[in-house]
C-alpha cells in the first residue's frame, strides 16, 4: 500500500497534454528508495560484513581442530605388541589432514566473499533498474544491463549516474562481477590495471606487504584462486553502494515536484 505521500506524488500528470501517461514525482522516488531500496542494500552487506567476513579469523582453529580429531584417532587405534612408533608418523598425517582442510576451507571462503561481491554488484544493478518501473509505463523501462540503465536514467530521470563521485568503486565492483564469473578476460585484464592487489593472496600481503604482485591468469576465482576481494574491499564496495542511493535520493528530493519519467 502506498503512504499518503507516495498516493499524492504517484499520478496523472496533467501536464502531458492529454496523453494518458502515468508519472511520478521525485517526492515519491526519494521515498521509494528510503523505504525499499536503501534497506535492502543495507542488509546485504551486513550480512557479509557480520557473518560471512569474520569467519576468516576461525579457519586457523578449525584446521587445527581436524589435526587433533585425525590424531586422537589414530593414536586410539589398536596396535600390535612390536609397535615402537613414537607417535610422529601419526603427527605427520594429522598435520596432512590439517593443512589439507585448511587449504580447502580457505579456498571455500574466499570463493564465497568473491560470489557475495560480485552478487552485490548485481543487487546494486537490479534495484537500479527496478527504480525506473513505477513510472515506465508508456516509456519502456530498461533491461537491467548496467549500460542500458545509465542511458535510460540520463534520457528520463535527467540525472547522470557516472557523475556520482564515487562510481568508479562501482565500476570496479562490476569489473569484480565479471572477474568472479568470466575468470580471465577483459574484465580481468582492466581490474588488474586499477586494482592489481586483488589478484594477489592476502596470506602473501600479510606475510610482506611490499611483495610484487605477478600476472598470472585467473582461473578459478570461484573456487577461491587468482580473485581475492577482502573484507576490506566488499566494506568499500558496500558503502560505495549505500552512498550512491543516498546521492539519488538527494536528487530527486532536490526535484521533489518533478513529474517522472520524461
């Protein structure tokens, strides 16, 4: 159900000279993304931020925790009367098993922060679009292709999505979608000219900050290799994301009267 603000900006324009066009007012615009959009973006990276990002501090204690149970398990089986182990073969194995899990596990989450960044590309993309339906009746609305997107915004929003100040984080984030799912290519190719420290293993990075980063093609960025968003590069994607709705809502707040699209 609509509030009274959105009845009273979501109408008849009569200044369409007759011509049975459904508009919309900024008010009401401004008011959509508020209520819909902004709280939805919102949630999607506190989800990531809050339960999906720490976990990188628990792989550590959870290969360790498969080390100890594949030990304990080998040192509880039974052994014949010339057993003269000391236990090390067993410690040996265990360690195996630890790293091995580990590598696995380490792997699986960076798969999954390089899927929920590229899905947030794809959130940010989609609820763009979406914004355009309300008043796009006579005038079709966009595909959500991001390029179509900014063309129909600049022809009958009159505002420029490219002119946010910081949409090159969004562009970059695109390049990350592209990235995650096409692994080496074009998009590749351009992330690494603006982002090469992506393309480089933060255990690396940690180890010696000042390592060089070589290109080697990305070939598995699903499965947590040659991509590596951080916790730190989805924060920024996600309040890029953010501000960009919270800079459309000011426009169209500034064009509360504005009827919709043109």
């Amino acid at each position: 159900m609509l509030s009274p603000l959105s009845r009273k900006a979501y109408r008849i324009d009569p200044h369409l000279r007759g011509v049975n066009r459904m508009a919309v007012q900024g008010s009401y615009i401004s008011w959509r993304i508020r209520q819909a959009v902004l709280p939805f973006v919102r949630v999607y990276g506190q989800w990531v931020e809050e339960r999906i990002i720490p976990l990188v501090s628990q792989l550590t204690a959870m290969a360790d925790a498969v080390e100890k149970k594949a030990y304990d398990e080998l040192m509880s089986q039974p052994v014949g009367e010339d057993y003269s182990g000391d236990g090390s073969e067993e410690a040996e194995y265990a360690f195996d098993a630890g790293l091995s899990f580990y590598q696995n596990i380490t792997a699986m989450y960076q798969g999954t922060l390089n899927l929920f960044a590229a899905g947030l590309f794809h959130v940010i993309e989609q609820q763009l679009a979406d914004i355009t339906r309300d008043g796009a009746i006579d005038i079709k609305g966009p595909d959500t292709k991001l390029e179509n997107v900014i063309g129909w915004y600049k022809q009958h929003f009159h505002v420029d999505l490219m002119h946010y100040p910081s949409w090159s984080l969004i562009d970059e984030v695109r390049l990350v979608a592209n990235t995650t799912k096409h692994a080496e290519g074009q998009s590749a190719t351009k992330l690494r000219s603006i982002h090469a420290e992506l393309f480089q293993n933060p255990l690396l990075r940690k180890v010696d900050p000042h390592t060089p980063v070589f290109h080697m093609p990305v070939n598995l960025p699903l499965g947590g290799d040659g991509l590596y968003v951080t916790g730190d590069d989805f924060r920024r994607y996600h309040t890029a994301a953010l501000e960009l709705f919270d800079w459309l809502v000011v426009h169209f707040e500034n064009h509360a009267d504005q009827y919709y699209p043109q």
